[in-house]
C-alpha cells in the first residue's frame, strides 16, 4: 500500500520568470496567454503547515473563494456563479482532498454568490456558516435556507466585529457596519483573513455605502491582496476604499463577456493608477493566492507563478538548505552504484475526470523489485493545445504522488501523461492518460 504524499499544486511554485508587478498597476492577466505558453520546468516546494492558501474558484460570474489555513483548516466564502457551479466548488474543494469546510461566509441573497450553496450542504460536512441578517424573496433564496436547515445548521450573524474562530489565523468581519441599507449588494459580509504580516480582504458585492463605513471605521484595513468588490463594476471599489485597504494585489472574479461589462473600465483605471497588479479569473481560470506569513505568491490553478514575491524568498530558503541536501546525495550514491536499470509504473486516479477537476498521478520507481528512492520524477501532460510539466522526488518506498488540475481541458480528447524517473544517469520512462468528461 503506497505511503501519502500528496503534493498540492498549490504549493508548485513554478521556476519561470514572474511578471513585473506594482509598476504602473499592470493588468497582470493581460500577458498571462503569452507567460503560460512557455514551457518551463517546475519545482515542487512543500511549505510544511506555515501557509495560507486562497483558491479563487473560477465560477463565471459569481464568486467563491475558498480558503486553506496552516493547520489545515478550511473557510468558504460564497458560492455562487454560472451553470452547475455547485458542482464545480465541490469537485474542487474535494479535488483538494477536503470533504469539510469548518466555516462558510455568504455575503449576501444575491443569486451570483449562493446559488452553488445547496450542493455544497448536500455534499460536504460545514461547521459553522455565518450570513448577514438580510433576506430576499427569490426561489434562490429559499433554497439556500432550506439547504442550511437540512444540514442541521443555523445560521451565526455576519456583522462587523464578529471574530471567526479559524485556528491559528485571525479572521474577523469588517461589514457590514449598519443594520440597514437601501442596497442588498451593501449588507456584504466581508471578511479580513491575517496569517502573520500578511493578510486578504473578502468583499463581496460591497458598494459606495458600505465602503464609506469601512473607511470611516477604526478598523485597520492594509491588506495584501484585495477581493476587488463585486466584480469590479464602477459602483465599488472608490478611491478613499483602496486608499484604506492599500493592497499590493487585487484579484478580479468575474465571468468572460458577461453582461454587466465587469470589470468597468474606470475601475480598471483606477486599480492601474494606483499601482495594484491584478488578475481577473475571466482570464486567468481559477487563481491561487498563498501567504506565508512574510510574503505573498500568485499562481495558476496548475502551479505557474505569475506574481508576488514567495519564489524568490523560497528560492533563498533552498540556498540554505544546500548543504543538507548534498549530505542526502552522498548517503543515495551507495545506491546508485548497484542501480543497473529502473521499472517504472504509473497510475491515474480519476481516468474520466470532468474539467477543472484535480487528478492525481502516483509514480513507482523500482530497481529489480527494489524501491528506488530519491529518483527524479518529471511528468508531461500532452493536452489538445499544449504540454504542461510538473514534477517531484520519491520517497524512500519509491513513491511520487503529484496533484494538479486538468483546468479546461478539451473534453473527449485523450491526454496522454508521460511519466520519465532518473536516478544518477540512468532513466526509464512509462505512460498513462485520462479523457476529460
């Protein structure tokens, strides 16, 4: 029985050059095409529980984001978006190997940020699930209670004020401030998520009202990484908003040619003059966003970096682990010695996937029915329209499991993943696939 190891893609940091970010507020996703057409090789970096990771799902026009602390522990803030994007936030959620969500945020009854909401009680065990004391008359609506009181669950008032117990990370609610508003978009429950100097800003649909009492409030809203505020049309994000939260990223959740025209020219302006880099999941697919603490990193459903500074302090970490690593190829060198040939077999867990889903291959390296640990693995995923690589290292059973999402992968189309192991200069090479459903 293989020993776990999975390797979240969240946490392959890719090794390819990162765009430059902060100069002139560059819309990032416009070169994103160009960037991720290069085929470069990857290194898996594991941050060993020090992390914070924040997926934002793409979901169309909607949002979800769904969050992963240092310990573990998981918080989704919405669910709502295009097509049966329930289904797509818990083949997510689940593809991360997650089958709870200790907390839940709706922002507010708007069907773009609930609708996904019944799937997600039906589906996956939820601790706690917080909502803003406002109600609407749509059959949406009603289903979202229904689906909270069949899951034994009541709801805990999102307010300003309110702390979220969330393990080691502080999470606390910012808004709404008021008890009433003329506006269903500005009862937005909005969270503010801090892992050590870093933190994120979770908006929802909040608009002129709520801004202005936010940035009226004592509260400090610096962040990091900003949830630009519903979708990024023009009746959010003013400028005294971004002067209060001063974020250095700002990410964008909206669905391609949708009908509102978001994000709004004038937002995208602004976002531009004040030198936030942001990255919009109408043209990017799901975006990765991970907090260590000190630095921030931004990154594609499947690993590529395209912002933020994490590789290059990571990279600074793996100088300093140099010498250790030197002292593991000295002690594998007795083994490469007698190493005349290698086996290689590999597997597919989910040979139909559905697109967006995550797959995981596991990698066995054997040497005349010995485990060969410590051997390169390097996967390459030979989709319709391009090849994707991804790669890690055996442990001492001779084990590699590598996770990572297919995205939009052509459905019917057989993709083909080639799976070559290398010890010392030996190398041998196998194959297996998947058919996206």
């Amino acid at each position: 029985m293989y020993r776990k190891k999975q390797l979240s893609v969240l946490l392959v940091l890719s090794m390819i050059l990162m765009l430059l970010v902060g100069c002139g507020g560059i819309d990032e996703s416009s070169n994103l095409q160009e960037t991720t057409g290069v085929q470069v090789d990857q290194e898996v970096i594991m941050l060993d529980g020090e992390g914070l990771e924040a997926h934002f799902i793409d979901v169309g026009q909607g949002n979800a984001t769904f969050i992963v602390g240092p310990e573990g522990q998981t918080m989704l803030h919405d669910a709502g978006g295009d097509g049966d994007v329930g289904r797509i936030v818990v083949d997510y959620i689940k593809g991360l190997g997650h089958e709870k969500i200790d907390v839940a945020v709706f922002t507010h009854p708007h069907a773009d940020h609930i609708n996904g909401a019944p799937t997600v009680f039906r589906e996956l065990e939820v601790g706690a699930v917080y909502y803003p004391k406002v109600t609407h008359t749509t059959r949406t609506f009603e289903n979202f209670v229904e689906a909270v009181e069949k899951a034994g669950l009541k709801f805990k008032t999102a307010k300003a004020g309110v702390k979220i117990p969330f393990g080691n990370v502080d999470a606390v609610l910012v808004a709404p401030i008021s008890d009433t508003y003329d506006n269903l978009n500005d009862y937005s429950a909005v969270v503010k998520v801090t892992w050590g100097n870093t933190s994120l800003l979770l908006t929802g649909d909040v608009e002129n009202a709520s801004e202005e009492e936010m940035v009226a409030s004592d509260e400090n809203l610096n962040v990091d990484v900003l949830l630009i505020p519903h979708h990024g049309s023009n009746s959010s994000s003013t400028q005294a908003f971004l002067d209060k939260t001063n974020p250095r990223y700002g990410i964008i959740s909206s669905g391609r040619d949708n009908k509102y025209g978001h994000p709004h020219r004038e937002v995208v302006e602004r976002l531009r003059e004040n030198n936030i880099a942001f990255y919009n999941t109408a043209e990017t697919g799901t975006i990765v966003v991970i907090l260590d603490g000190e630095e921030v990193g931004i990154y594609l459903a499947e690993g590529t970096q395209i912002g933020g500074t994490l590789t290059e302090k990571k990279m600074e970490v793996n100088e300093e682990k140099a010498v250790d690593e030197e002292t593991e190829e000295a002690i594998g060198k007795s083994m490469e010695n007698v190493i005349e040939d290698l086996d290689v077999e590999a597997f597919i867990n989910d040979p139909t996937p559905s697109q967006n889903a995550r797959v995981t291959v596991t990698v066995q390296v054997t040497s005349k029915g010995h485990p060969v640990p410590n051997a390169e693995v390097k996967l390459l995923n030979h989709f319709k329209s391009t090849t994707t690589p991804y790669e890690g290292v055996t442990d001492e059973e001779g084990i590699v499991e590598i996770s990572y999402s297919i995205g939009r992968a052509s459905i019917g189309y057989e993709v083909k993943v080639e799976a070559t192991a290398k010890k010392g200069d030996i190398e041998a090479a196998t194959t297996t696939s998947f058919t996206p459903q």
